[in-house]
C-alpha cells in the first residue's frame, strides 16, 4: 500500500477543528447551543420562559463583553486567520444576538 501520512494529516485538522468548533459551541451564551442549553435549564428550574431567556441573553451579553475585552488585551497578537479581528466579530455577534432579547 502507499503512503497515506498526509492523508491522516489533514483528517486530524479536521478533526481538531471540528472538535474546537464544538467546544466554542458549548459556550453558555444565548445565539450558541450552549447558550440554548443554559435557557433549557433555566427555563426547567424556574417554569418562566422569558426570565430564563433574559437571563440567557445577559450571560451571552457577558461572554461577548470578555471575548472583546480579551481581543482589546492582546491585541498584539499574530494576525493568524485575522484571530483580533475574528475575536471581534464573535463578541459582536454575541452582544447582537443577546441584545434583543433584554427588554430595555
């Protein structure tokens, strides 16, 4: 048989990726699935959809806030795959998804 190194090279930065990617999924703020998950919780423990979703949505106001505020702190950070920049998308996705559901 041939030589497959580089075929198992890339299925295990696939793998990898996959794997962080569901690992940041995990986050408990609202727009992701843990985020979801938290509300789920919430929601069971409390029996109020709407407080459980405002709570959700201030804990992934919150994580959005630390993603920016961790984005401004190391801002000298290699530009690899523009990782400031891709950190202040995320947080502003975050404080975009969450934000609508606080009432103001």
């Amino acid at each position: 048989m041939g030589n497959y190194e580089s075929t198992v090279v890339v299925f295990f930065l696939i793998a990898a990726g996959n794997l962080l990617l569901a690992l940041f999924n995990l986050f408990p703020g609202y727009p992701l699935d843990g985020g979801r998950v938290l509300r789920a919780l919430l929601w069971r423990r409390s029996g109020d959809i709407k407080d459980a979703t405002r709570k959700a949505g201030i804990c992934g106001i919150l994580i959005g806030g630390m993603l920016s505020s961790f984005r401004c702190l190391h801002s000298d950070l290699p530009k690899l795959a523009s990782g400031p920049t891709l950190l202040h998308g995320v947080s502003g996705r975050f404080w975009s998804g969450s934000s609508c559901l606080i009432p103001r």
